[in-house]
C-alpha cells in the first residue's frame, strides 16, 4: 500500500463533458441518431486531480471556471471529491471550459475542447498559489491553460525545487527550450507527434521520436502509447512498459488516469518503472468503464486488482 501521502498540485483545466456514443458519424449536412448521451465532470486537468485524488493523495486543483451554470457544479464536484478547490476561482463573463466528445463502437473517442475560463488561468493566479505550489511533492500540468501560465510554473517550480510532470494534451507548439527542466515530459502518440512532426505508430517509431526530444534537452519522457504500453526514455536508455489487456468500451481520460495515478506512485516513493507498471493499469481499468472521472476507481480496488494481475 501507500508508502507515504503524496501532495499533488494540479494547475489545469476543469471542463464539463458532454459526451455521444454513437456508431456513425454523420456527413456534413446530414441528421444522425446518435446511441446514448453522458454528462459529466472533465477537463484534463480536473481528471488528473480526480484520479490522483482516488489514488489516496491530498490533491488541489489551481483552476478557472465560468460564471454559468457549471462553473458552481464543478467546484462542487470537486469538494465532494476531496480535491482541494482554495485557488478554483470563478471567472466573471466567460463561460466554463467544455468538451463535446464523441465514442465509436470500439471506444474510440474525438473530443472538441471549447476553453472557456480555462483561457484565464494566468501566471498571476499562479502566483496567488505560490505557498500551496512549493510545499507539492508534484506539479502537474497539461495544454489546456494558456501556454505563458505553463513556462512561468515551470520556472516557478524550478525555483522552488518542486518535479513538475508536464502532459503536452492537447498538442500544441511547444518551445521546448522553455520546458527543459520539466521532469516527466509525458505525450501520447498524436500528441508527440505533432510535437515532433515525427510519425509514432510502432514502439520503433516511440524510440525515434523519444530520442528527439531527449536530444532538445528533456530529461525524462514517457510516450504512452495505448495498447502498446508505455515507453520511458530517460538518460540511461529506454525501456518499453507493457500494457494491461482489458475490454475497453470508453477510452476517454484514459490518458488523465495514467498521468494522475503515475504522479500519486511516483510522490510516493515507487521508482519510475513501478509507477509506470502501475499507472498502465490504472489507466488500463478506467477504459472499461464509460465517462472520463466516473471511470476512475479507487486505491483499494486499485491494489486489489494490482495484486491480481501484476505477478
Ligand atoms: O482527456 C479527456 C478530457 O479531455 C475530457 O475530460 C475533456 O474535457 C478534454 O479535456
């Protein structure tokens, strides 16, 4: 079980998702019957902070939400879940962040990110959170806030000696100069490769692609790569994690559970090949379940079915 409680900041997003699931869809112009509809709570960031929160850390969002009706929800969701909410603030004017997401037959999603009051998670509200910031054993971040508010954390974190994990989702032009003292550079295949403008489809192609971007100074990155498992370069080499085969109907915030549960075994004393083992399952069981943070479990089922499936 836990070695000790890892603290986890999160400074990201917090979106609502309003989710189909449907086997077609439709060509432009045309009218579809779609299967079912979920509503639920979302965001990158708020998934991550959800997940490492289940995974038994003292987790806190440093977040923007909208003056409509779910921006008051979503922090609500939050305090329920006993994510820290002291620098979630509302955002006069400005909607909150929301994600019209699309699931396939085989759980295969597309999501469509409006960023709302995510857009307004400035530096300064960074600075505001300085004191809960440098007492983390863990920053964590993702692409959803402004890209200025990511560099100046990272600096922020470096002056204070806090590991920062750095999720590139959803991708976007990165001055990777900026982000060289991040800890953990972790990108799913799309993401690096547009990142990169190097095509990952094989665990070959992760290597080539991890191996560029050590080379522009990241110092450790771990390329998740789905069913594949998950591939850590760091400076001694690289090593391929394999995945957790599972039925999965819902792939959405897969990604979210990997990156939240990885920070929360990694604060707390795994080793980095441990907690990867770890988080693919995590990640893993959240795909057989539909929605993004209801899809998450809990430490105690979690370890059971660690034990279950890791010897
Ligand atoms: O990673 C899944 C998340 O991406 C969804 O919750 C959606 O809100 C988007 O941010």
């Amino acid at each position: 079980m836990a070695k000790k409680q890892a603290r986890i900041v999160v400074v990201g997003s917090a979106n609502v998702d309003l989710t189909t699931f449907t086997d077609q869809f439709p060509k432009p112009g045309e009218t579809l019957f779609g299967k079912s509809f979920d509503l639920g709570f979302g965001g990158k960031g708020a998934n991550q902070a959800v997940a490492a929160t289940y995974c038994g850390a003292d987790a806190h969002m440093v977040a923007r939400v909208g003056d409509d009706l779910f921006g008051p929800a979503t922090i609500k969701n939050f305090k329920r879940l006993g994510v820290g909410t002291k620098h979630v603030k509302t955002v006069k004017g400005v909607s909150s962040g929301v994600a019209p997401i699309f699931v396939e037959a085989n759980g295969q999603n597309r999501i469509l990110v409006v960023k709302g009051a995510n857009d307004k998670l400035t530096p300064k509200a960074v600075n505001k959170a300085e004191s809960l910031l440098k007492k983390a054993d863990m920053i964590v971040m993702q692409f959803e806030i402004p890209l200025e508010t990511i560099y100046h954390t990272v600096k922020l974190a470096k002056r204070h000696n806090i590991p920062v994990i750095l999720n590139p989702a959803p991708a976007m032009q990165v001055e990777l100069d900026k982000i060289q003292s991040v800890d953990y550079f972790i990108p799913n295949e799309s993401e690096a490769e547009a990142i990169t403008g190097k095509k990952v489809k094989t665990v070959d192609d992760a290597k080539t692609c991890a191996a560029f971007l050590m080379s522009k100074g990241l110092r450790r990155v771990i390329l998740t790569l789905g069913e594949q498992g998950a591939l850590l370069a760091n400076r001694d080499g690289m090593e391929l994690v394999p995945p957790f085969k599972v039925k999965a109907v819902d792939s959405t915030g897969a990604g979210d559970a990997f990156i939240g549960s990885f920070a929360v075994f990694l604060g707390e004393g795994y080793d980095e090949r441990d907690a990867i083992a770890r988080a693919n399952l995590y990640a893993a069981i959240s795909t057989t379940g539909i929605g993004t943070q209801k899809s998450f479990i809990k430490r105690r089922r979690f370890e059971r079915e660690w034990k279950k499936r890791s010897s």
